[in-house]
C-alpha cells in the first residue's frame, strides 16, 4: 500500500507574514534633513531681525521702509510654494529642492552686496522665492516615505530641531552686527545654503517613487489646488497652522520694534530674549514626543490650542493694562510657542494624510496658506503707529481665528473624512 504524504494545513505549519520592505531613509536622518531645508526661510527671517533698525540708518530710510523687505520674503516665500510643490511632483524633490538653494545662494550674495533699500527688497524677494522649497520639499519627502504616527513622530523631531536654528539666530546676528556690520549677516545666511546644498544632495536619496510631468499642465494644477481648497480634511488643519505658526512670523516683525525701540534692549540682547521663545517651543516638542508614545498625536492638538487662547489673552492684556515690560512680552509669547508645539505632529500629518499622490502641491499650498497668515498678520500690524499696541492686538486676533477654525462648523466634516 502506498504511503500519502501528510497534508500540511494552516493550524499545523502556520506561515509568518512577510514583513514590509525597510524604509528607503530612517525616520532620524529624514528629520535632519527635513529640519534642516525646513529652517532655512525662518533662520533668514530670524538673522535678519536684529538688523533692521540699523538699515534703516544705514539707507537712510524709514522702518515702514525696511518692513517692506520682510514683506518682500513673505510674499516670494508664500508664493513660490506654490509652484516648487507641483514642480517637485512632477520631476523629483532633489532636483527641485537643490534648484531654488541655487536661486537663495545667488539672492543672499545680492543682498550681502545691495547699495539701497530698493536692491536689498529685490534681493530678499528673490531669497524668499529660493527658500520656499525648504517648507515645500521636506514635509513632501516625508509623506513619500512615512505616515501616520510615524510621520507625526518626524514632524515632532523636525519640530524639536527647527527650534535650534531660529533660537540661535538672533543672537548671531547681533553679533555679526556688533562686529561686522548688517552685509555680514547676509554671508552667514550664504555658508547655511552652501551646506544646505551638500547635506540635500548626499545626505538622502530620491523620496518620490513615480515622477509625472503631466502634474504641471495648468488645468491639472487648477484641478488639484481647487480640490484641496475644499477638502475639510486638508483645508482645517492648514488654517489651524497657519493662524498659530503664522503667529511666529507675525512676531518676527513686531517683536525687534517693541523689544529695542519701545524697551530699549541691544540687538544682542533682543536675540537673547528671544531664545526664551524658542526653549518654550522646543520644550513643548520634547512633552509632545513623550506625550505620543501613550497618547494619538491628535488628542494634543485641543491641548495646544487652548494654551495658545490663553496667551492670546494673557498679551492682549499685558500690552493694554500692564506698563511695558521684558516679562509682559515674553511670558506670553512662550506659552504661545510652547501650544505651537502640541499643535504641530498632528496637523501636518492630518493635512497630508489622504493626498499621496499630489503631496508635493498639499505641503506646498499648506505652506502658502501658513505664509499668507503671517503676511496679513505682518501687513495689519505695519498698519499701526505703535508696534506695541499691534502685538497686543494682532496676535489675540490670531488666537481667536485659530479657535473658530478648530472648534467651527468644518470640525465634523474633517473628522468624517481622515
């Protein structure tokens, strides 16, 4: 008799699942890189600061003169997204990312070298139109490659070291001003984009797995922008960012007027301060990134907002009661920072998480959008004879947009979709 071959099933010989392919980057070296094109428009803007009441000396021109060259990066920086996010879609992040450095590089040496107000506003133009890849590029890199809680984990990573950059650069450009004079802080920004360029080409491969061109026909593009514009699911936490980070670069104009001319501190000094605002942002990143080996990331954005609301409140009543002091201006700009950082992870991931395939013009558009908000906050508080009564107001105003976009009407639509 002819022996049967046993029969294998299932519950005698269980088959392990295959597991997934590795990431082509890790999470560590993607934050690195993504912090670092990512820091690249607000260390520009947070060189820069410090040195604006000297050029206004130095041309002989007025503040409301100087404010024009940071309306100047705003509007290039907020604009070009949107064209450096579907050109990334279309042929690679690397090769549009390494681009618009080149175009930076050259506008920093313009600016370094600029004879008047008029060349100095062309050149920060054109440095805000170069950076706008950093923004742009990097969170597309990273929802190439990671999603969920992962991509909030590098989001937060980014977060925590973005805040280096920023916090230092105040104080260097009050020292480069104290020693070397306003150009000097144009070729510290020149030495950031040569290293920028190294780091971006060596340091990670492509993220985008299918290049299409067709991605730019001018109908597809409308197609795609339109689309986001009403997606709930992108456009609230887009707002959400934008009228809180946006914030930020509100204060980056307010705060040199209101902390050297209106309190008397140095250039020095001021960046100083300020490095109180970037410790409270990365220490919420730090609480974030404990927080979220327990919790969802989206259970802090509630969190960040209501400690956001309460130094909304907290400098609106400072600058409109108190007398003028370093502590009633700070304190509340810290905590502001400190919600930021809860708020962040999880928007980002949020506003990415269902437009894989146009990512790049997603992180684009939501650049713009948090661009655009420190822009109208920036252009209002200009509007101002006093920049102290504008902080007071400008940035409650931010708190309260930033609440009606949280808890509005469009909260359940946005939910239903994620």
């Amino acid at each position: 008799m002819q022996q049967q071959a046993p029969v294998t099933t299932s519950m005698s010989a269980p088959t392990s699942a295959p597991h997934p392919p590795p990431p082509i980057v890790s999470e560590r070296r993607l934050a690195i890189v993504g912090a670092a094109m990512v820091a690249l428009g607000p260390i520009s803007l947070a060189l820069y600061t410090p040195a604006m009441p000297e050029i206004a000396r130095a041309f002989g021109t007025t503040p409301a003169a100087v404010h024009l060259t940071l309306i100047a990066f705003f509007g290039g920086f907020a604009v070009a997204q949107l064209v450096c996010g579907p050109l990334s879609d279309a042929f690679g992040r690397k090769p549009v990312g390494l681009a618009f450095i080149c175009i930076y590089l050259v506008a920093s040496v313009g600016a370094a070298l600029a004879p008047g107000i008029d060349t100095l506003v062309a050149a920060r133009l054109l440095q805000g139109i170069g950076a706008a890849a950093g923004i742009a590029v990097a969170r597309a890199m990273v929802r190439d490659v990671f999603t969920g809680q992962a991509s909030a984990r590098i989001m937060n990573m980014i977060g925590i070291m973005l805040a280096v950059g920023p916090a230092v650069s105040p104080a260097l450009g009050g020292l480069a001003l104290h020693f070397a004079g306003w150009h000097s802080i144009f070729l510290i920004m020149v030495a950031y984009g040569l290293v920028l360029l190294v780091v971006l080409r060596t340091a990670v491969p492509e993220t985008l797995a299918a290049r299409d061109p067709a991605k730019l026909a001018p109908r597809t593009l409308l197609r795609t922008y339109g689309g986001l514009l009403v997606d709930p699911t992108f456009m609230r936490p887009s707002l959400l960012i934008g009228f809180t980070v946006g914030g930020l670069y509100a204060l980056a104009v307010m705060m040199p007027f209101v902390m050297i001319d209106g309190l008397g501190l140095s250039p020095f000094l001021y960046g100083l301060a300020m490095l109180c605002q970037t410790a409270s942002y990365a220490f919420g990143g730090i609480v974030a990134q404990r927080l979220m080996r327990r919790v969802p990331a989206d259970r802090l954005v509630p969190v960040g907002i209501a400690t956001a609301a309460a130094a909304g409140a907290a400098v609106a009543f400072d600058l409109h009661v108190l007398p003028l002091s370093v502590p009633a201006v700070i304190l509340p700009v810290m905590l502001w920072a400190f919600g930021i950082a809860l708020i962040i992870p999880a928007s980002q991931t949020a506003a990415l998480a269902n437009v894989p395939t146009v990512a790049g013009a997603a992180s684009a558009l939501m650049g713009f959008i948090q661009m655009a908000s420190g822009f109208l906050a920036a252009t209002a508080a200009s509007q101002f004879a006093d920049q102290v009564t504008a902080l007071g107001t400008v940035l409650p105003a931010m708190a309260v947009i930033a609440l009606l976009v949280y808890f509005g009407p469009g909260r359940r639509a946005a939910a239903a979709g994620r």
